[in-house]
C-alpha cells in the first residue's frame, strides 16, 4: 500500500513558459517555487546564454528581464540537453530575434523531430538549417537565423502537439500582425494563459488560438502548481495498491492536463478533487484510495489530453479486470525513448499479456504483474512507471538506468519509498 500526503515538484511545462516569457519582458519575475529537474534549468541556461541575469533567493527563481530588444546574440551554442520542450520553445522565441544562435541537443534530442517546428517558423520567415544525424536539415543542431518582424501565419497544426503550438505563440509574438494556431485536438494551453499573464493579447476564437504580436511586461510573480504528470505516478499507485490512500497537495489542475482523471474514473477509480485557487493556473488538492479498475478502451482523440499519463496508465490496465485496448499512440513513438517499445518490453517481462494491434496500438490483458528486472531506456517516464508496476506486482523489481528521473522529478524514488512501507523501495545506495 501506499499512504500518506505529498507535494510533487513544481510543473516543468509551466516553468519553461515562465522563464521564456520573462525573459522576453521588460521587467522582474519571481518564479517561485523553482524546481530542480534538469529540463527547467536547460531552458533556463538558454536565456542565460542570451544575456538574462537570474538568481536563486531560497525556492524562487528571480529573472532580470529588460524586454526582447535587450537580448542578446548568444556567444556559443545554446544547449537544449534533453529537453525537447526547451528545444522546440526556445526556436519559436529565436526565430522572433534580430540575430543568429544555434540550439544544440544531446543525442536522444537530437534524433527527436523538428521538421514539425522548423516548417511554421521558415513560413513566418526565419531561416533554420539543422546539421543533424545522416545530414538531415530538420535535426538539431538548428542555426536560427531569426528576423523581426516575422511574417504574420495561418497554420492548422498537423499533429497535436503543445510544443510545436507554443513554438509558433512565441515566434507570433515578434510578427507583423496577428496569427492564428488551428488545433484539430486541443493540447495543454498553458503558453496562452502564460503570455496572457504578461500581457500579450492571446485569445482562444472559434476558427483558432489568435495573437497579436505583442510586447510583454512582467507580471511580477509566477507560482509554479505541482505537476500534474508526476501526480499522475501517485494517483495510480493509490488507485491499485490495496488499502492506500493518497492526498497530492498544490497540485495543477488545468482542465487541459487532467484528462487522466476522467480516465481513471471511467475505469472505476474514485477520485476527489478540490480546487483552491483558479489564478493564471489553477490547482488544488487531489485524493485516491485504492478501488479495484475496469479495463479501458482509449480513442485517438484522447490521447493528445493524456500524452504524458499513458505510460502510467498502461500500468493502470495492466491491473485492470479484463482487456484494454489504447489507439492512435502514435505520438509516443517519438518521446525520450519510443514509449511503446519500453512500456510493452517492460511490462512483459512483468508477465503482462501486452500486443501491439497495429503500430500505434497496445492491447493489455489485465490481471496482475510479477516483480522483474527492467529497463527504463533512459526514459524518466517509463522509468516512474515501471516503479509503481512494481510496487503493485507481487515479487522484487529492480530497474536499471532508473536514475533518468532527474529530467522531471529528480526525488521521485525517495517520495515514493515515504509513503510505500518501509523497506518496499530501495535506492541503489541502500542496497
Ligand atoms: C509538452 C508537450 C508534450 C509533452 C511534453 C511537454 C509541453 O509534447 O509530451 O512532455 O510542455 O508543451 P508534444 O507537444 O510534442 O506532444
């Protein structure tokens, strides 16, 4: 079982909007409270490498903006790391910017794709040329020769993904009239409630997320909720682990992030939510106790609302009473590992009856799991999820290269081993 109350770190997706936006404004920000995961402190190296003073004052990060002509031309690459929501944001900010840069990646970055932010931002006009793997001018590194003003843009995204979204946000912020996103599937919005926070004049209209290009001035303090994705670990394990119960406190609760509530409630999980404050985000408190789940039956359309909760949901099915069937994954393929490939390699090996239908389907014989040596793949993600298949199945799991969890929630192992029973989680040190 697992019991007891948590707060999970700040959200890494609204963190990354904060810093960009402040970087961009004229104007102090405080970003408060300032995570530790590896992503935020990338996005947070590239606009030090753009000339952004920042300081650390106990939780809260400060940020010295002094608006977008005060940028300035970054003197070596800027590095992105992993972190694909840095890489693909900060394109969009660059692209607006009077000067060249280069976005560097490290090599499981560097063959995600980019063709889907490179193809908007050359239609608004800037000039990026990537030297990628086996010559590919998509891949990174991207030399961005940005320009201002850029050329107002029309665009229906052709896949549903927030980051090419707020890549384009960004970049329409320094355009030469208003521009206009089309989703088909809506993603988290969090770049538009953000650059509304800082004034931008940012509207969601019936024919398209429409902005003007704008000039941002600081609001002055961000607050970071709780992630929301790395709830997701605990609200499951409460869900499936007999006898728990778990309370997540200051968690977000942005409409936009939380399908995967819904979900669990339509495989038979009682959830309560309680919000507590509807500001620029909105979060509160969310509280499970362990019930036993329906299978679950995923459509396409769902799952760019649960794109980040479907390894842990896959876990989900795994313990639910009969088979489940997920469609239209496609988009997990390109994540920081194929998530497919991890999950269904690691939950068989936990004696999960998982096939592959079709390439961007998984079905799952619900039923149980077995403890099992497995793999994270370098995935943060997977690597959270397989723990608390682990947690639940009967036997010992170990998982190699679990360590990856730095990316988001670096104290992951530690708040689990809190409310699992003594002894249930071990880290490498205390074995
Ligand atoms: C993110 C959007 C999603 C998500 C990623 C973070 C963001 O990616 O998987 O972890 O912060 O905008 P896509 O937009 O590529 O689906």
């Amino acid at each position: 079982m697992v019991k007891g109350s948590l707060s999970v770190p700040p959200d890494k997706a609204i963190c990354h909007r904060a810093v960009l936006a402040g970087a961009l404004a004229e104007g102090t920000t405080r970003i408060q409270p300032w995570p530790d995961a590896e992503d935020c402190q990338r996005t947070l190296d590239v606009v030090k490498g753009l000339g952004v003073a920042s300081s650390l004052r106990g939780a809260s990060l400060i940020l010295e903006g002094k608006g977008w002509q005060a940028l300035q031309a970054p003197k070596a690459d800027l590095f992105c790391g992993e972190s694909g929501t840095t890489l693909r944001l900060a394109a969009g900010m660059l692209a607006g910017q009077p000067f060249a840069s280069r976005l560097s990646a490290a090599p499981s970055l560097a063959r995600r794709p980019m063709r889907r932010i490179v193809t908007p931002l050359q239609a608004m006009g800037a000039r990026i040329t990537g030297s990628g793997a086996a010559g590919d001018e998509s891949l990174p590194p991207l030399a961005i020769e940005g320009r201002r003003p850029l050329k107002a843009l029309h665009y229906t995204l052709p896949v549903a993904s927030a980051q090419v979204k707020s890549a384009i946000l960004f970049a329409a912020l320094a355009a030469d009239g208003p521009s206009t996103v089309v989703e088909l599937h809506p993603t988290r919005d969090h770049t538009e409630r953000m650059l509304a926070a800082f004034g931008a004049d940012v509207q969601r209209k019936p024919d398209g997320i429409r902005i003007e290009p704008s000039a941002l001035r600081s609001p002055g303090e961000i607050r970071i909720p709780g992630d929301s994705s790395s709830a997701a670990f605990f609200v499951v394990a409460g869900l499936l682990i007999p006898g728990s119960e778990v309370l997540l406190e200051g968690v977000g609760l942005n409409p936009t992030r939380i399908a995967f509530l819904r979900i669990l409630e339509r495989m038979g999980g009682r959830i309560h939510l309680a919000v507590e404050s509807s500001g620029v985000e909105p979060y509160g408190q969310i509280l499970v106790r362990s019930q036993p789940l329906q299978p679950l039956t995923l459509k396409p359309t769902e799952v760019p609302g649960v794109i980040d909760e479907l390894p842990i949901l896959m876990v989900a099915c795994a313990c639910a009473s009969g088979t489940s069937e997920l469609w239209g994954l496609s988009e997990l393929r390109f994540k920081e590992t194929d998530r497919i490939a991890s999950m269904v390699a690691g939950l068989r090996k936990m004696g999960v009856s998982i096939t592959e239908p079709e390439h961007d389907a998984v079905r799952i014989e619900g039923g149980g799991l077995t403890g099992a040596l497995v793999d994270s793949a370098d995935d943060h993600r997977t690597a959270m999820s397989l723990a608390v298949a682990g947690l639940a199945a009967k036997g010992t799991t170990r998982i190699a290269g679990a360590e990856c969890v730095r990316k988001s929630y670096p104290g992951f192992f530690l708040d689990l081993a809190r409310l699992a029973p003594p002894g249930a989680v071990r880290l490498p040190e205390s074995d």
